[in-house]
C-alpha cells in the first residue's frame, strides 16, 4: 500500500482545488448570457429605426436564448389604453390569461 505524505496530501488538494476553479460555474454563467445579449442586441437594433420591428427582435432574441423561458413579448400602450391581465399557471409554465385593453379617460 502507497504511503502518502503530507506533502502529496497538500499537492493533491491544491490540483483539485485548480480543477475546480476551471470548471464553469454557475455564478458566471448568467454574466457572459447577458453580455453576449447586449452584443447581439446591438446587432439587431443597427440602423433599424421602426419601433415595432425593434420591439419583435428584441423579443425573439430573448425567447430564443433564455432557457425556460416561455414566452417573451411586450404590450404596448396607445392614447391612454390599459392593458389588463391575469397570470395563471398553465402547463407551459406562467402565462397571461383575459388580456384586455381598457381605455383610460
């Protein structure tokens, strides 16, 4: 049977503690998301200058690259109207459910 030393002890913690530290975590896998979101929206917003079509990019963007995400869109509000809904679970997760556009006078 091999006798380990102190010494191998201490070299065999500090190899695993730099496997560890290589691996990913998950604390930096939201930051370099969102980065690479900005650098994409970017991209998307240039030289587009109709809201709408921002609007629809910006929104497919993040349905596309945000895991579990469900759905992701906007409503937009015109001359005072108010936009009136419900969340409820559903088998996809939350969703908007009895959406209703009021006008405010």
């Amino acid at each position: 049977m091999p006798v380990i030393t102190a010494t191998k002890k201490r070299a065999t913690k500090k190899a695993s503690k730099k496997l560890k530290a290589a691996k990913p975590s998950k604390n930096n896998v939201k930051p370099k998301l969102y980065a690479s979101l900005v650098v994409q929206l970017l991209s998307l917003l240039k030289g587009e200058h109709d809201f709408i079509a921002n609007a629809a990019n910006f929104s497919a963007l993040l349905f596309s690259s945000l895991p579990n995400v469900n759905w992701a869109g906007f409503y937009l509000l015109k001359d005072g109207e108010l936009v009136r809904f419900k969340v409820a679970q559903h088998d996809k997760g939350l969703q908007a459910e009895h959406v209703s556009v009021v006008r405010e006078s």
